[in-house]
C-alpha cells in the first residue's frame, strides 16, 4: 500500500547522530529528526554545551543523549561511533555538522590553520562515515548520511571574506558525497550534502557584527538571512523515506545566494 505523507516523513524508531549539534545549525536540525519521531544522539566538543542542548530537546519531547568528543581526533571520533552504539543501538541517519573556519589572506594562511579546518570539515567527516557504515548501515542495508557543506563550497568569495581552506573543505565535501553516494548505493545507503548560505551563528557572529545582518541579506534575492526553522525540511527530506530515491545530491539553502552568482 503507498503510503501518505505523514508517514514517509515519520522517523519514528529510528536513531540520529548529530555532529556538531549543541547549537546553531546543527542543534536546528536535530530538533526537526526529534520532531519527526527519532531518538537523538548529540555531539560537540564541549559538554557543557551538549547537557543545556539535550535538556532543551528533552523538554520538547525529544529522546535525547549527548557524548562530548572532537571531531578532529580520529580516537575521538571511533570512541563516539562505539559509545553511541552501545548506548543506542544501530544509528539509522547520520548528520556530519561538526565544522571549523578560519579567516587569513591566502598569501599569509597559516599551514597549521589548512590543517585544522580540514581535519575537522572532512576529514573527520570520511571517518565516521566509514566507522558507522562498516558497524551497523552495509550490514543491515540501510542507512542515510547527511553531510553540511555550505554555498562557500561552490565558488570562491568576495574578496573581503579570506576563507580559502574553509571553502576548500566545504568543495570538498560536496565531491565526498557524491562519491560515497556511487559507492555505498548498493548498500541502500543514501549519501546527500546541505549547502546552507549566510545563517547568524557564533561562527559568523564576527562577519555580521562587520558587515551589518541588512547589508548581508541585501545580496540573496529572497533578501534575508537563513533563521531556526530553514534547514529542518531539507534535513527531514534526506533523512526520512520521503528522499529514499535522492543520493548523491546537495541542495542550497541559501535565499537564492547561489543562484545570483551562477553556482
């Protein structure tokens, strides 16, 4: 029997780990998995931060736990792979979010810097990817993995916004999903990418204090900032049955940034 909407979006039974998800874009989009029915396992360095986020999805309704790890760290990453497998069973979506910038002029950025953002914004990304899906998603033949790039990902930038290793990671990121998506298909695992545009963060905190948050939403044709509630259907689509036919795909959410500069 088909099966209505509803159901294809519903995540009941289902089990998310969400990188980078004590805040900001990636604390959005556990909420959204939590409010389609899917336990959540959050992720972060800082475990302050994690406890005041799972408490707030707790009183939501959300099944909520959090391990504290860092994404950069290879022994960290295994030991939250395992940890959330032991605690919760096999994990059903994975969202990579976890993610660093840094700003420098490419003449002067230091090599120390290339590599940090790296390690956090893929490579980190490929190991835990590659620690779930040989754990539990290629044995049991399913699986989605959710992979935040960002529009910086698909072009360079105006030049007052130095990010050469961050945009470098986030090209990169794209192409890894891609990639994974050919490869783990027959193993009915969905890979995508989520491009987001300009959303106020504490990572850009500094750009929109500079700039000024009119000046930034002046240059996306919907003429605003990405808010709380933008990247929760895009999200949903991709973990849930309703995308079981989308792989390999990214998808900009960015008010229409992307388009203007012919990304």
């Amino acid at each position: 029997m088909t099966r209505t909407v509803q159901q294809l979006f519903n995540l009941e039974g289902r089990t998310a780990l969400v990188t980078g998800g004590s805040r900001g874009l990636g604390l959005q989009i556990a909420q959204a998995l939590g409010e389609a029915g899917a336990r959540i396992m959050l992720s972060s360095r800082k475990a302050g931060d994690l406890e005041e986020a799972a408490a707030e999805l707790q009183a939501a309704g959300i099944d909520t736990r959090w391990i504290a790890a860092d994404c950069s760290r290879e022994e960290d990453i295994r030991r939250l792979a395992d940890e959330t497998l032991h605690r919760m069973g096999d994990v059903d979506i994975l969202v990579n979010n976890a993610g660093a910038a840094w700003g420098a002029p490419a003449e002067d950025h230091p090599v120390e810097a290339w590599d940090k953002v790296m390690n956090l914004n893929i490579r980190g990304y490929f190991i835990l990817s590659q620690h779930l899906a040989k754990k539990c998603m290629i044995p049991r033949r399913q699986g989605r993995i959710i992979n935040i790039a960002s529009i910086a990902g698909l072009g360079g930038n105006p030049p007052e916004m130095q990010t050469v290793a961050y945009n470098t990671s986030k090209g990169a990121v794209i192409t890894f999903t891609q990639a994974l998506a050919c490869e783990w298909g027959r193993h009915a695992i969905n890979v995508n990418a989520i491009c987001p545009g300009f959303f106020p963060s504490k990572m850009t905190k500094g750009l929109l204090e500079q700039v000024g948050e009119e000046k930034m939403a002046s240059h996306a044709p919907l003429r605003r900032l990405g808010d709380d509630e933008d990247l929760k259907g895009t999200a949903l689509l991709f973990a849930s049955d309703a995308g079981k036919h989308i792989t390999g795909q990214w998808l900009a959410v960015d008010g229409g940034v992307s388009v203007l500069a012919g990304g």
